[in-house]
C-alpha cells in the first residue's frame, strides 16, 4: 500500500508543491489521475470523503486523514516529516507561491494573455517577486544542503516554472541569481530530479489549459 | 507598547481574518494607516524591515518578529495564543477564504463585475463554497462557545461578507445555516463586536476600490 494518494491533474504547477515534499522524504505515492478526481470533486460536499472545493487533494492512507488546499498538505507532511523549520516563514512562501500561481495564469485563465498584460508581469510584477525572495535569500534564510518546507517550495516555484518556460529564466538569473542557485541545487536532489524526469519522459507542460497554450504564445513572441 | 502593529489598508476584507484573532485574545494592537504601510510597501526588498509584497504585513513588538501573508499571520497568531486547534484544517479553512475573495474582488479587481459573471458568481460558485462548509459543520467539526482559528476565520469570511453586503445574506443562509449561526455567534463575542462597532462607526465598506463599488452596483441590480 502507497503511503499516499494525491488527486491532481496531470500537471506539475500546484502538484508539484506536494510531489516536492513526497519524493524528498522517499515516500510512496499514488496519483490516480482526472477520472477519479473529478468523481469526487463533483460529488456533492455531503457525499465527498472530505469537502472540498478543488485539487490538489491528499489522503494519507496510513492515518486516513484527508487534506484539501495546498498550503495545508504542505504545512501537514512538513510537520509530519519533520521539515517545517521555521513554519511561519514556510506558509508565507508557500502564500506567495500561491499568489503567483494565480497571476501567471491570471486566476486560472479568467483572461488569456495579452502583450501588455505580460509585458507588465514581467517587467514590474515578476521583477518585484524575485527580489523579495532574494532579498530573504540575501539574510541567510535558505540552506540547499538541508532543505526543509521553505527550500522546496521556493524550488516547486521557481525551478518548476523556469524548467516548464525556459523563456523566463533569464528573468529569474538577472532578479534573483542566489534562488536561482538554490532551487537548482534543490531540484536536482535524488528523490526529487527521478519525480521531475518521469514527468519529463510524459512530455508534461506546466499549468495545463487555454491559459498555458497563452502563455506559450507570449513567450514566442505573440500579440 | 502595544504587542502588535497591523498594516493593512482601513478596509474589513483580508485585516479582519487578523483583526477577529487579535480582537478575541483581547491584544493591544495599533495600525498606523495607509502612508506608514505605503512606505514599507514601496521600499526596495533589502530596505524592507522584512520583505514582502502586499498588506496584511504585522510585526509582533514584542517579539519584533515581522509576518507577511494573511495564512502565515493568522497561523503564527492562532499558535502563540493557543488557538491552532486543528492547524491542518485551520489552514485549509484560511486557503479556502484566501480563494473566495479572490474570487469575489476578480482577483484584487482585475475585471470589474457583469451581470453574467455575477450570476454566475452568485448562482454556482458561492452555492458550492458555503454548501462546503455547511458539509464540515455538519461533521460537528465547529464550537461557537470555543472558537479557535476555524471558527474565527468562519466568522472574519462569512460574517464580513454578509454584514458588509447584506445583499448575500440570503444566500448563506440558505446554503449554509449552521455556519450563519456559527458566524454570528462568533461576530457577535464580546472583544469581536467591539472591534467591529468601531469599524461601523467609520462606515467602512468591504473590499475598497473600484471593484467594491462594482460588487454594490450589481447588489442593486445594475448591469
């Protein structure tokens, strides 16, 4: 029996948040794909396991404990595995990664991209968030060699989406070159660079939808 | 000395998720308003006494500890004064209110409001949210005569919205009675009410900006 069942989509973007913390503490993990979540994303509250409103969704199958909301799973498997470190300082990464999850694909694709739109995300919004991460880098918050809840969020962050838009790297070298280092280093840990390659080999994008495909198109120099 | 300082904009919305557990532990807190918080905001990230990018931003005096993020704020304070009850479905209550306004400012008014995207806000995704809620109340997972942070972040999601926009008070109640009473009882303790009489007596609205006047002109049947 798997330690875990994750429901998400067959994405990295907010899964990757959760597949961080698993593939680094080695646990096992299933995921058991769209059909099953929607089976119970669609059930009424009053029939679903838990109440939940969308992915991703955890089960911890040892302690048939069920988690909804990003920031909670994360908070509850770094307590649990003992990599919470500083918790306060953890939720406030892991609340800024959610804040730009939602600007990069602008509330999940309420509206597509246009070039003003992303020549203001990435000459004044993206250029304001790299920094304040570096800026926490800079006082010496952040340790690659012991990674707890703060170091791979950061990397679930910023690796993830440089990796998945290689087009935003450049960004990321020039605002924030010490993350940079740092989430590298993190994304490139055993347990965790095995998870990234089996994504690599299903040729998985980054957000998925309309809104990625967007994000594609501004990246290769559309209007 | 005051224990905390809170800035935040003079607006409900994201400060009373603070203010409600400030309020109920009965601390001494000040807000020096929007200049002071200007300051600190438009700072550059190494100048900031700590990074960070958008309100609530609060610094425990005492401790001078500095906190950003609405989640981080309310959990660090939920913890000191031993409110956290379950912190795993604390969070998730605070993510999930996180997520509605979002939703109901368009995400920090993006878009301003329609007439079809209200309808379709007031039809099909507030009757999922309370219904989720209702769901986890129904499971006896709630104590108005014990709040912890589930409760207070209930009440500061709920309440404020309701009270602010007596408009959407039917829907709650029709969707989810057991938190309608839950939240009013919460609002209505002793250190709450007080807090919110003051906010009263300013006439303060709900989110501010454009897009509250936005919410209102669809509450009273503009296009």
């Amino acid at each position: 029996m798997p330690d875990y069942t994750l429901y998400y989509w067959p994405i990295p973007f907010r899964g990757h948040f959760v597949r961080y913390v698993l593939a680094h503490v080695g646990a096992e993990w299933e995921e058991p794909g769209a059909e099953a979540l929607l089976a119970l994303k669609d059930a009424t509250p009053a029939d679903q396991p838990y109440p939940f409103m969308a992915p991703p969704l955890l089960h911890d199958l040892r302690a048939d404990r069920w988690l909804s909301q990003m920031p909670a799973i994360v908070m509850y498997l770094g307590r649990k595995h003992g990599l919470a470190g500083d918790p306060d300082e953890a939720l406030r990464l892991v609340s800024d990664a959610a804040d730009i999850l939602l600007e990069i694909t602008r509330h999940h694709g309420d509206q597509m991209w246009d070039r003003p739109a992303w020549e203001a995300f990435t000459d004044t919004r993206l250029p304001r968030w790299m920094p304040l991460h570096e800026a926490l880098a800079a006082r010496g918050r952040f340790d690659a060699e012991k990674p707890g809840l703060a170091e791979l969020t950061l990397a679930a962050l910023w690796h993830t989406m440089v990796d998945r838009l290689p087009g935003l790297r450049p960004l990321l070298s020039a605002n924030a070159p010490r993350v940079e280092t740092l989430v590298d280093a993190v994304a490139a840990l055993p347990g965790i660079a095995t998870m990234r390659a089996g994504w690599d080999r299903q040729g998985a994008g980054y957000c998925g939808g309309q809104i990625e495909a967007s994000l594609r198109a501004m990246l290769a120099g559309g209007d």
